[in-house]
C-alpha cells in the first residue's frame, strides 16, 4: 500500500479568498478617498481659507 498524504491548498491562492482579499483591499482603498475619511487624518497641507 502507497503511503499517499493527504494534498495541502495553500489559502492564498484559492480563487475565493483571493477574491476577498481584492474586495477587503478595493474597501479599504475606497474609505481612504472619502471625505469624511480624510478629515479624520493628519494632513501636512496647510487648512484650507475660507472666503
């Protein structure tokens, strides 16, 4: 009898989790573009003037 050990998947190149991990990463991208996002972080960029 062969000794035959059970095949390993590796996660990270299954078509499902890499399709979460685009969708997590496009999110993640997607809340950094926000305005309300942005007002929370530090800018170095001087204040805008109002007028």
């Amino acid at each position: 009898m062969a000794d035959s050990a059970p095949a390993v998947v590796r996660l990270d190149s299954h078509p499902a989790f890499r399709s979460a991990e685009r969708r997590s990463r496009e999110f993640q991208e997607a809340m950094r573009r926000h305005p309300s996002f942005q007002s929370r972080m530090p800018s170095s960029a001087p204040a805008l003037r109002l007028v």
